[in-house]
C-alpha cells in the first residue's frame, strides 16, 4: 500500500478546454423570444376498448353508440395539423 506522500500527482488531460469568455452586456444581442403558434390537429388512435354484452353483435352495437371503457391509450396511426393559427 502507497502512502498519500509518495503518490506522483495526476497528470491533467492533454487537451483542457478553452476558458469561457463572457462578452460584456452591451455587447450581447439580446435573446428573442420564441412565438408561441396554435394549431388545430387531427389524431387517429388505435385504441382498445371493452365493454360486457351478451352476445358480439350486442358488444359492436354498444361500443358504436359510445358505450364502454378503454382500456389502453393505442398508438397514433395519423397526424395531420389541419390549421395553424399565428
């Protein structure tokens, strides 16, 4: 085991990086601001839903009129912005 005296010191990394030189105030151009936009966007999900009914053709006829819950938040299979407001 080394002592903490005889330890060569660590070399430091060939390539250090520059100082960072910060330009007075007056000299800075001032930062914009980003604009915000709103847009009106179309979203297709595949989405799964269920629902209890006695029969398929119930189930189908249940879930067309709205009824049910959905189980998972599918993946977006279209995404078209259809308006984009200033």
């Amino acid at each position: 085991m080394r002592s903490a005296a005889k330890r060569k010191p660590e070399a430091f990394p060939a390539a250090v990086p520059p100082a960072v030189t910060l330009r007075p105030a007056a000299k800075r151009k001032p930062e914009s601001k980003p604009t915000v936009f709103h847009a009106t966007v179309l979203v297709t999900r595949t989405e799964e839903w269920f629902v209890e009914a006695a029969t398929a053709e119930e189930a189908r006829k249940l879930l067309e009129s709205g009824h049910g819950q959905r189980l998972q938040v599918g993946e977006c299979t279209h995404f078209e912005i259809d308006k984009l407001i200033d």
